[in-house]
C-alpha cells in the first residue's frame, strides 16, 4: 500500500501509529486482520443472540428451544431466526 493510504486507514490511532509510517503500517495491517476475523465471529454472535431470545421466549409457554426447534422441522416450519421478535411482559 502507498504511504497515503495507509496513513489514511491510521487516522485516529493514538500516538505514533497515525503519523509514524513504519508504525502506522503495522497497526493498520494488524487492524485489518481483526477487522477481517471480527466481520465473521459477528455473524456467529448474532446468531446465538437471536437464539437465546427464541429460548427466553418459548420458556415463557413452558417450552425449551431444542423442543420449539424440533417440533416446527416436524411441522416442516422453517424459521428465520434473524426475524423473530421476542414480546417482554
């Protein structure tokens, strides 16, 4: 990468990794490398989010999220878990 660019990516960086090339170039590198791994552990995230929000709303009915899950394949319900929306009393 040109030094432009890379003094671009580290804008904001604190101390010498903003303004120091060498630096600079290690920090961003490093950045993009947490960047790239993080895009792909937040989908994982999110989806044990939304199941833990199915499971807190079907223990509500007195019904645990590997029972709910079964039942609806039986039923050949497929659900998108991404889409359910959990009511709090």
């Amino acid at each position: 990468m040109h030094k432009d660019r890379i003094l671009k990516l580290a804008k904001g960086f604190r101390g010498r990794a903003k303004n120091c090339i060498r630096i600079a170039r290690e920090r961003v590198e490093k950045a993009l490398q947490y960047s790239y791994r993080d895009r792909r552990n937040k989908k994982r995230d999110m989806r044990s989010l939304w199941i833990q929000r199915i499971n807190a709303g079907t223990r509500q009915h007195g019904v645990n999220y590997g029972n709910f899950m079964h039942g609806l394949m039986k039923e050949n319900i497929q659900l998108n878990r991404k889409f359910v929306r959990t009511v709090y009393a």
